[in-house]
C-alpha cells in the first residue's frame, strides 16, 4: 500500500484533494485518514451504552463504521494495507512516512517529500503522479494474501512466516535500543531479493516466496522484514522460510544504523 501523509495548514482538505485525484489517476482502492485534530475538533458521540471496549455497526450492503481506543497509527495502516493500494493520512506523520508539510510543522517530519506555505500552493497533480515512486507501506498480512492468491495455491499445505522486529536490548546489561535506520541501494536490493525468492520457489514442492524489509527509522518492538513461503508440506516451508532470511541478510545490501541510549553506529562497522 503506498501512502502519503499531510501535516500543517489545511491537512485535511489537501488529503481530500490528493485521495480524490489518486482515485481519477490510478486504479485501486484509495482509503483516507484522519487523525488528532483533525478528529478530536470533530464532535463524536463518544457514549456507549455497553462496557465494550469496540463498537461496529455494519449494514447489509457491506458498509461498516467503528470506534475503539487501542489503535495507533501504524496499527491502523497495518489493517487497512491488505485491501487498500492507497492511503492518505491528514493531521500526523510517522518517521518512515512520506509526508507533506503545508505551511510550518512542529517539530519537522522525518520523510518530508514535499513542502508548500499553503493549501493552494500545493501541487496535488505533481504529488499524485509521483506517489507510487514512494516506498510501500508492506505488511506480513499483505505477504500472506498475495501467497493465498498463487495460482498453486490449492496445492499448498502449509505457509510458513518469518518476522524481524526491532530488539530492544539483547542482554540485560545491554544499553536499550531506541532506534534502528535502514539504507538499501536502491533497485538493487529488490533485485537481490527477487533472485532470492525465484531460487527459492524453484525447489521441489516450494510455490511461493515473498519477502520485504523496510527501510527507514524502526522504533522498539517495530517490524523490519518478512519472508512468506507457500508450500505443500511444513517441512519444506519451514527449511525455505529460514533459508530466505538468512539468504536476505547475506546477500541483500541493506544497512543498519542503531541508536542506543548511550551510543548511535552502523553494525557493518562493528562486524553485527
């Protein structure tokens, strides 16, 4: 799913803007986002008559609304990136976000990919034809319904998984990891990957083998990468999915730069 968020003057109405014209411009789902002021200036009746902690209602048509208190923004984009090929964001950013800033923002984005003083500056033809050139917001879902859609997938007995995620200390004297960033080459370590992943389905009884890592500021406990293998049997989807990884770590080149609570230095520099 590729997405786009807007921050500053007017989020709102330039995210409508840009979603409208995602919508006329490319083929896929467009779902749009809105978050803090954006919502809380919005009066909701935030009432429930039970103690459930979410609420949906949903029609006979297949429209559905709901409300719950547990979701971040991550969390949301998590959900909504299987079905969706679009999101934008109106009201906040995320380090690993393409961003649009309208005006001034406190403090600055991380993935600032456009700038304008106001709504009207802003070039939403520009932006909409350049969205899909952003990096993809992937998830291990997203991985697994793309394997379940294999043409071989009536053969398959087995997926298997692998998920990497940001350790926040190995030992417990170790200083507390407070992020982790990834550079890649790009074009070239998705052309790694892809060489990975077709060696890999070439084996016997192996139909599938899906893998991204991300790139960017990774928080605590955020994942990194993901290695799906579609499979007839455990026993070959569990020997490919570990043979992927360690494959992706050998022979891909991304690069690691982590920031402790004492420290910051890539780990190709220190041998990690």
């Amino acid at each position: 799913m590729q997405t786009l968020c807007v921050v500053g003057d007017d989020a709102s109405a330039v995210a409508d803007a840009l979603a409208t014209r995602i919508a006329e411009t490319y083929e896929g789902r467009v779902a749009t986002v809105d978050y803090g002021d954006a919502v809380d200036n919005v009066a909701v009746d935030e009432g429930d008559p039970t103690d459930a902690d979410g609420r949906f209602s949903l029609t006979s048509k297949g429209q559905w609304v709901g409300r719950g208190d547990d979701r971040s923004l991550v969390d949301l984009l998590d959900s909504l990136a299987p079905d969706y090929e679009y999101a934008v964001v109106a009201g906040t950013s995320h380090h690993r976000l393409p961003t649009v800033v309208v005006g001034d923002s406190d403090p600055e984005p991380a993935n600032v990919v456009a700038e304008a003083p106001t709504a009207d500056a802003v070039d939403i033809a520009a932006l909409a034809t350049r969205v899909d050139d952003f990096e993809p917001h992937v998830t291990l879902e997203t991985l697994i319904d793309r394997a379940e859609a294999s043409p071989l997938a009536e053969r398959s007995g087995a997926i298997a998984t692998f998920t990497g995620r940001v350790r926040i200390k190995d030992s417990p004297e170790d200083d507390r990891t407070e992020h982790l960033a990834f550079e890649k080459y790009e074009g070239v370590a998705d052309e790694r990957m892809a060489a990975i992943s077709d060696d890999l389905t070439d084996r016997e009884g192996v139909f599938e083998v899906l893998m991204h890592h991300r790139v960017g500021v990774m928080g605590p406990g955020e994942d990194i990468v993901f290695v799906v293998v579609l499979a007839g049997h455990r026993e070959e989807a569990f020997q490919t999915v570990e043979d992927g990884i360690n494959r992706l770590k050998d022979e891909v080149p991304i690069f690691k730069k982590e920031t402790t609570e004492a420290d910051e230095f890539w780990l190709h520099e220190r041998g990690g």
